[in-house]
C-alpha cells in the first residue's frame, strides 16, 4: 500500500425513516479536505454508504472495524513517533478518531492544524 486510505461516510444519509444526515466527525476531515485540495491527491479518500456492512472498509480492516472516519496508514511508523493512537486489524494499521487523523494528517503532509 503506497498511499494513507481515508474512508469517509458520505452525507445526506437516512437512519432508518430519520434524516438526513451527516456525520460531525466525516464533515471535520471534509472540512480539511476541502481547505488543502492536494490531500486528496495525496490520500486514498473513499466514501462509504451508512449503512452496513461497509465492503470497501470490511476489506481491508475486517468486518469489526467499520467505523468512519478511519485513516489506514501506509507507513505507521510516522504515527507512532508521533505519539498518536494507532490500531492494528487484518495486519493493517489504522487510526479511527477524528482528534488523532485530523493531527497526523497535519504532521504527515504538512498542512495547518487546529489550534484546540
């Protein structure tokens, strides 16, 4: 795996009749996303349906991480020097907490961070 994989949920979704929705932790890093374009060239972004299972998720991290957002890290040394909270499933090591991939995607390719 060459490039860090950011899996998103995509907005407007339904929750059975309610919505629809968005998910606050999904709009942050789509917030980051759209303040530095180049991130998406950088990143693998996919977007996943709400609804589960999430096959593009379940095939890289396994069925009991399905969460969003999630960031598979290409190379999880960088977060670990960091200090950040790394996970590991299916031998991949992935971050799933806003907080955490909102710091390493500002350390890993150098773009402005919240001051909070």
């Amino acid at each position: 795996m060459s490039k860090d994989i950011l899996f998103l949920l995509q907005g407007d979704f339904m929750r059975g009749l309610e919505g629809p929705f968005y998910c606050p932790d999904c709009i942050a890093l789509e917030g980051l996303l759209a303040y530095f374009p180049r991130l998406r060239d950088e990143l693998d972004v996919v977007h996943l349906q709400f609804e589960r299972p999430r096959p593009a998720i379940v095939e890289v991290l396994g069925e009991d991480h399905q969460d969003s957002p999630s960031l598979v890290l290409a190379d999880p040394a960088k977060a670990k020097e960091w200090d950040l909270p790394v996970k590991e499933a299916n031998g991949r090591h992935f971050m799933d907490d806003e907080k955490s991939i909102l710091m390493y995607l500002s350390l890993a390719y150098g773009v402005s961070r919240s001051p909070r």
